[in-house]
C-alpha cells in the first residue's frame, strides 16, 4: 500500500474555518491522507464557534489573536509560529484557503521550506490592492507561489491563466463555501435545536420584513463604517423593516455601530452568531446588506438578494448574475438601493433567483481526488 500523503491545513479566521472543515472532514475519513490541523488562532471567538459546531480539533494552536493587533505584529508572529510547526510535522502539502494573513504567513512559511503549497478558493482578484485591503495582495502572494490552485469558478481560473502561473497545476473545483452550506442545512434539519436561539427575534419583528446585515472590512474603517451606520439609522426609520446585525467582534467595527445604532429599537445588535444560526438568519432575512466575501457567496444560492457595501468585488459572478448589486458605502446609494428592493416587487424578484455560480456542494470531493494525485 502507498504511503499516505501528510496534509497539514491552516487556517486562523471565522471564513478559512467554514470553507476548510468540510476538507478537514474528508481528509480525516480517507486513509490516502493523514490529515493534520494547525490553527493560528488569529481569530479566537469567532474560530472557536465553528470549530465547536463542524467539530474539528486542531493538533496544533498557536493561539495568536491580541486585541486590535496591527497587521505587521499578526504577520510576524503568524510567519514564526506556523514556519516551526512545519518543522515539527513536514507536511507533504500545506493547505491554505482565501487571502487572509494566516493564509498568506501558511503559504510563505511553506514556500520557505519548499513544502508545495494547495489554495483552496484561488484567483480571486478585484484588481485593486486597495479594495479589500490587504487581502488582495495577499492572494498575490499565495498565487505567485502555490502549486495548486483550487479556483472556484472559471472567472478565477482565467485570472490565474493571466498571471501565467503553472497552468497544470490550476482547476477549477466550485467553491468549498456551498459544500458547508450543505452541511449546515443538513445538521439544522437534523437538529432544529441548533438555529432556534433567534426565535425571540423573530417574535419580536414579526410583520417587519428583516434585512441581515454584516460589516467588518478594514478598508471601510473610519468614513466608510460611519456612513453603514448612518444608513442603517435611516433604514430603521421605517415602520415595516427591522436590521439584524450580528456584529464581528473586531473593535473598529464595534466602537461605531454601537454609538451609532445602540437604542434602536427595530436595529437588534448582536454577538456573532454561529453558523447554523448565521443560515437561520440568512433564511428569514429579505435581503442582505453586507461587505463580506462568504456572504455574497452564500446568500445567492438560497435566493437572497445581496447588496454589497465595497467599490468592487472580487465575487463578479454574483454581480454578472444580477442576485448580487455594489452599493459602495455611501449612505444615499445604500438607503436607496435597500428602499428600491423593499418597495418595488418586480426589481426584487429580478435579484431574489435562486443561482449558484460559486459550486454545486461538491467542490471538496474534487480537491481531494487532486490532492490525491
Ligand atoms: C480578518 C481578515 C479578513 C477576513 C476577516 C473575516 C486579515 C488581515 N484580515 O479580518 O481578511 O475577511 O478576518 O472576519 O487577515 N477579534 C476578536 N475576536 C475574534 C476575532 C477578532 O476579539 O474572534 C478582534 C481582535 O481585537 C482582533 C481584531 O478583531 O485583533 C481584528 O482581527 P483580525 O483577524 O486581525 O482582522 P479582521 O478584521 O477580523
Ligand atoms: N458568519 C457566521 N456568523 C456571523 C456572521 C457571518 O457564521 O455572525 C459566516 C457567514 O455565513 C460566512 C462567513 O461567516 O460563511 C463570512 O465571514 P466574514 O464575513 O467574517 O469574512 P469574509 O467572508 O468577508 O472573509
């Protein structure tokens, strides 16, 4: 019998953790792999959550999460705590999904010890390293030295081609993202008990038509997360909606939505919610208000019309499709666009079509069989 191939996955954030346990669950069950886990911990509550609920336990965390750490203090530690859990496991792959500084410290610290690198959701560019900021340099950096690029869709895999990296070693596998989706559904059919805490919420907006809300983009900081504030101050003006914000625990997203939207009372601020409750909320929402890259993913292959508070998007397919609009953070266009999709019932059906052009839930069946290769 062959040698099982060693495959350390790392991943640190809320995002990485959602679209990388389903891997972790396959490669954990295929005796072609030994799967190993290392958590950066740059994320620590909000890793924690999915962790709990996909049940997966790392072998290694490195526990690395501070309050309101800068990006250079997180990329320095991230770049020394995975490159020594390297030399302890030598992996035959390192795994890293997306474009977070765990992400990009993983690959690095790989490249470093010429461990070949796999990059689950590849080729992802909005063409402006700017927006979002710094994450699209970051997946620069993981595509210039990856040997695998696992593109969720052809658009992905065209950058890529573009950017003349090893064409042999580009597929295009569907996003990771529908398979936990998947999954999730599935354990709340199982189990209703799991998204059932919002039942008070949703007793106490009865009759209003609910807009799910996220926003933690750091090129948003400052102007543009006023401006979210101020736009959501204006949508709660309105008697028939009510906002449900499970708000990300980063202190720069916190600080100005609670000064600015504490009090109201159609405006429910919350913690983060896990993830069979964040597919709950997804559910009974009307619509998406975000600036997430799992959202915009997530929302049009249940029918949610998303709109989309950054100047580009990384994500065209949603955009090209028409379940997904840019709104920018600009106070009027946000009110305007979230008006016209409560008010006007045919420009709300256009957007609310069911469409999955990030993967069809299988996405981690055909990464598995390249890992295997
Ligand atoms: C990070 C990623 C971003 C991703 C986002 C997903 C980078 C540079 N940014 O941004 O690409 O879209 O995660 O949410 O990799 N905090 C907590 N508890 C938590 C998580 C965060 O208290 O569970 C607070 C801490 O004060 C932490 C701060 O939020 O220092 C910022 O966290 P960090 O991971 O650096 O950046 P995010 O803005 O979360
Ligand atoms: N999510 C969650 N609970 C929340 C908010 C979001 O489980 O309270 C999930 C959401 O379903 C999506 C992912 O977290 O899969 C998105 O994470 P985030 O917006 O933090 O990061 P991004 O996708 O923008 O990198």
């Amino acid at each position: 019998m062959d040698i099982p191939r060693k495959i350390l996955t790392v991943f640190g954030t809320r995002p990485e953790a959602i679209k990388l346990f389903p891997l972790v669950h396959a490669l954990e069950a295929d005796e072609r792999f030994v799967s190993r886990v290392c958590v950066s911990g740059q994320h620590r509550g909000m890793l924690d959550q999915v962790l709990e609920i996909a049940g997966v336990t790392p072998h290694h965390d490195l526990d690395l999460m501070q309050p309101d750490q800068t990006l250079d203090r997180l990329t320095a530690r991230l770049l020394t705590g995975i490159g020594e859990v390297l030399d302890t496991e030598k992996p035959d792959y390192v795994v890293v999904q997306g474009d977070t500084a765990t992400a990009m410290c993983g690959a690095l610290a790989a490249y470093y010890r010429k461990i070949p690198v796999a990059h689950v959701e590849a080729g992802l560019r909005s063409g402006n390293i700017h927006h979002p900021w710094p994450e699209e340099v970051n997946r620069k950096v993981i595509g210039s030295l990856a040997a695998l690029h696992f593109a969720p869709t052809e658009t992905a895999a065209e950058a890529l081609r573009r950017e003349n990296v090893d064409l042999a070693g580009v597929h295009v596998t569907g996003n990771t993202v529908i398979d936990a989706l998947h999954w999730v559904t599935a354990r709340i059919g199982e189990r209703p008990e799991l998204a059932a805490d919002l039942a008070e919420l949703e007793q106490r907006f009865v009759g209003r038509r609910i807009i799910g809300m996220t926003s933690h983009r750091r090129e948003s900081f400052g102007d543009g997360m006023r401006n979210i504030a101020d736009a959501v101050k204006r949508l709660a003006a309105r008697d028939d909606v009510a906002v449900v914000f499970p708000v990300h625990l980063n202190p720069n997203v916190r600080k100005v939505m609670n000064d600015a939207l504490a009090g109201l009372g159609n405006v429910a601020l919350i913690e983060p919610l896990d993830y069979p409750h964040f597919a709950r909320l997804l559910d009974i929402s009307t619509l998406m208000l975000t600036d997430s890259g799992g959202v915009q993913e997530e929302a049009p292959a249940l029918g949610k019309p998303v709109l989309v508070m950054r100047e580009t998007t990384e994500r065209p397919e949603g955009v090209e499709a028409g379940t997904a609009k840019l709104v920018g953070t600009d106070t009027g266009a946000i009110v305007r666009e979230c008006n016209r999709l409560l008010d006007d019932k045919t420009a709300y059906a256009k957007m609310a079509q069911a469409h999955n052009p990030f993967g069809d839930g299988k996405a981690t069946q055909r990464i598995v069989e390249l890992l295997a290769c």
